[in-house]
C-alpha cells in the first residue's frame, strides 16, 4: 500500500514562506517523477512542481517560478516544496504525488496524498 504523507501547511502572511515535506512509504520509488499540486476552493487541481526520480529534470508552473523551489531526499523518500514570497493566490490544499514520469496533468500521476492546507492572508 503506497502512502504520501504531507506536511507544513498552515497560516501564513503574504510575503512569508513554508516549507511542504511528503514522505513516501509501502515500495520502492526508484525511478519515479514526484510532484505537488495544490487546489483553491471552487477550483479544478492545479499543477505546481514536478521533478525526475535524479533530480536532472524540475518543472515549475509559471505562476511559481523564482518563488518555489522543490527537491527531493530519495535516501529518505521524501520530497520538498519550498514556498518563499507567498501571495493570497497561493492559498489552497497542496498534495503530493508520484508517478512513473513527470508530467503537469494529475491524470499522469498514481498515487496522491490526503493533502496539507495553505493560507496565505493579506
């Protein structure tokens, strides 16, 4: 059974930052793209970042780059999403998922977390 464990949402004002962890368990993700979406309420799921099972390859969503970086710890099976400058807009549940390859549609990915909640105010 494949597990995505996100973690580090919150409150946080514009301006600020967090930084999002998912930990991944239940086999190997060898050679597996990771990634994080996000949902604003009212909204469809909307891509963010995606990087190669390497690290060779990193995707971003225009409306996040410059302002989040994301990385990944394979020894430790987790990847990260560090969120710098945030705005309101970036206020939505931010999931984490894996797939066999990196791709900015959710129908490319297998597994999803339940997904953490970011609240950026004004």
């Amino acid at each position: 059974q494949v597990q995505l464990v996100e973690s580090g949402g919150g409150l946080v004002q514009a301006g600020g930052s967090l930084r999002l962890s998912c930990a991944a368990s239940g086999r190997t993700f060898s050679g597996y793209a990771m990634g994080w979406f996000r949902q604003a309420p009212g909204k469809e799921r909307e891509f963010v970042a995606a990087i190669t099972w390497s690290g060779g390859r990193i995707y971003y969503a225009d409306s996040v780059k410059g302002r989040f970086t994301i990385s990944r710890d394979n020894a430790k099976n987790t990847v990260y999403l560090q969120m710098n400058s945030l705005k309101p807009d970036d206020t939505g549940v931010y999931y984490c998922t894996t797939g066999p390859r990196v791709g900015v549609q959710p129908y490319e990915y297998d597994y999803w977390g339940q997904g953490t909640p970011v609240t950026v105010s004004s």
